[in-house]
C-alpha cells in the first residue's frame, strides 16, 4: 500500500493536534515531520503523545520533510511555506485564512510549480454548504435579501471568517455581483433602508465555538437559511487528509476543495 507522507507545520497548535490525531488514523498517511518554530519548548516531544494519542516516534522539530505540506498556521507563515514548497517540490494543502493579496499572489506564484490545494475550509460539509448557496441564489435572484452570520471563538484574529467571505463570493457570483462592491460588513447607528443588492456579514467571536455559519435569504413573506456548525476541529483535518492524498500525483496549479470532492463538473 502507497503511503502519503506528509508534514504538518504548527503541529502544535489546535489544529496541528487535530491533524496529528486524524494521521494517526488514517492507515495510508504517514507523519514524516511535525514542525513548530525556531525556539518552541516542545521542540522534540512526540507528536502523538503531544496530540493525546500513543507515540509515533516523530518527534516536534523545525525540519519539513515529506511530499505533502498541511498548514493552518498564520498568513504570513503561509506565504513564506509557499515558496519553500515551490523549491523543494512539495504538493501543498493551505486552510489557512486572513490571507491578503500578496500573500494570495504567493500561492498563486509557487502553484506555477507544485500542486497547491487552498480553501477557507477544508470541511466537506461546508463545502457542500458552498454549492448550495450558490444554487438558491440562482433560484432566487434578487428576490431576497442574503446574510452571511458567523460565530467562532474569542482566540481567531480574522473577521469576517474566511469561510463566510467564500459564502459571501458564492452568492455574489451566482447573482453576477462583485463582492468587493456589494459587501456590508457592519451597521451602526441610521442606516437608511437596506439596498436588496448588497451582501451583508455578521461577526461573533465567544467563548470556544469552533464555527458556525449561516446564509439567511430573507424575502417577502418567507425565508431560507442554510446552515453548518463544527462541532470539532475533526472534521477540518478529515477534510485536508483527503486533499493530501487526492493531490498526490497531481500536476502544478492552484486547486480547492470543489476540485478534491469532485464538485466542479
């Protein structure tokens, strides 16, 4: 049996821990380095035994070794893998978010080289979630209003999620609209009535949710919300397991979750 050996940067953090548990579990994954920064204090404990899980003998270190690259870390840790995954020939699985246009810019650029699978959210029912709201705005069209809600814990640094930008670019798309153009992002004090072509983000960050996202089409009379809550961090690693092993074999270009799912046609 073909192992994907694979590397997960930040292995200490949250979802590093929920990757190393769900490699763990997975018997054609291979854990071929756990990395952390230059200086970390769990530098050389076993990433199993860190994860709450038995030993694999691979102990938290600074080197990357392997053919598939996992990173949920910070966009501009990110930025920087992407070129070192472009040298070294690494396929690379991003679900990082917060990511500016140059940082984007730099996923795009080490694509030219290496397979590169970026997605706001590896989960596979967000991603479901995706293609239904791009339907129900097809169906709808301006009928409706459309509000993208989203909760997460107090530790994220990113608002509105990336997961419901994507949410926010799916409904857009489908009506012809420019997010950039048609997004509201917050509202305070005399408003004036609300313009139908806009795309309005609420943003709550409390307590330990680990994620939650609604798009509410509100017309006359009646209303559609379609919506995911994680319950886990499990199944965002599940989900970027399945893009490391699809994307082995696969040749240079920037890739998402609707191409590791089959959803694009």
């Amino acid at each position: 049996m073909t192992m994907t050996r694979i590397a997960i940067l930040g292995a200490n953090g949250r979802m590093g821990r929920a990757l190393i548990r769900a490699l763990a579990a997975d018997p054609k994954a291979e854990l071929a380095s756990a990395q952390v920064r230059p200086g970390n204090s769990l530098i050389g404990v076993d990433a199993g035994s860190l994860a709450g899980i038995d030993a694999l003998g691979v102990n938290l270190g600074t080197d990357i070794r392997g053919d598939v690259v996992i990173d949920f870390t910070s966009p501009q840790n990110t930025a920087l893998m992407a070129a070192d995954c472009a040298k070294h020939g690494r396929a690379l699985i991003v679900g990082t978010t917060g990511l500016d246009g140059a940082q984007k810019a730099a996923l795009t650029d080490a694509a030219n080289k290496v397979p590169v699978v970026f997605a706001p959210n590896m989960s596979v029912g967000v991603n479901l979630l995706l293609g239904l709201v791009e339907l129900a705005s097809k169906v709808l069209g301006d009928t409706v209003d459309i509000e993208v809600l989203e909760a997460h814990h107090r530790h994220k640094k990113d608002a509105p999620s990336g997961t419901a930008l994507a949410l926010g670019e799916a409904a857009a798309k489908a009506l012809g609209r420019d997010l950039k153009d048609c997004a509201v992002y917050g509202r305070e004090g005399i408003t004036g009535e609300r313009d139908r072509q806009t795309i309005g983000f609420a943003t709550v960050r409390a307590g330990d949710i680990i994620g939650e996202h609604t798009v509410l089409f509100a017309g006359d009379g009646e209303r559609i919300e379609l919506t995911h809550k994680a319950h886990n961090r499990d199944t965002f690693a599940t989900g970027a397991l399945r893009a490391a092993h699809w994307v082995v074999g696969k040749g240079p270009g920037l890739y998402d979750m609707k191409d590791v799912l089959g959803l694009n046609g």
